[in-house]
C-alpha cells in the first residue's frame, strides 16, 4: 500500500521493491491520501483487513 503523494518514500521505491520480490506482493497505489492520512482512510483499512483475513503470505522485508 503506497499513496502516490508520499513526500518521504517515493512511489517508485515501492515499486522498486514489488519487482524485486517478483510482482509480489500486491501493490496497491492510492491517491490523494499521502504518508499520513493512508492509515486512516475507511477504504484502505478494509483492504488491509481483507488481505490479512485472507490469510495470505507477506514477505518479510
């Protein structure tokens, strides 16, 4: 999960890193949301319960 308006992390390094794991894990790109307010949109916290409650692998990075 990465906002396209992060000011500290740019977008690119989380692409960066998707590629070096392959294409995975699933990257979700949001907008207008930038480093802080990500955390507590309504839409991206059920994304994030849907991904844990899938029981899905994550890598450790």
């Amino acid at each position: 999960m990465h906002d396209e308006g992060d000011t500290v992390v740019p977008p690119s390094e989380a692409h960066r890193l998707r590629e070096a794991y392959g294409g995975w894990p699933e990257l979700i790109v949001t907008q207008g949301l930038g480093r802080s307010r990500i955390i507590a949109e309504p839409t991206v916290v059920d994304q994030v319960i849907g991904f844990i409650s899938a029981g899905r692998e994550v890598a450790v990075v």
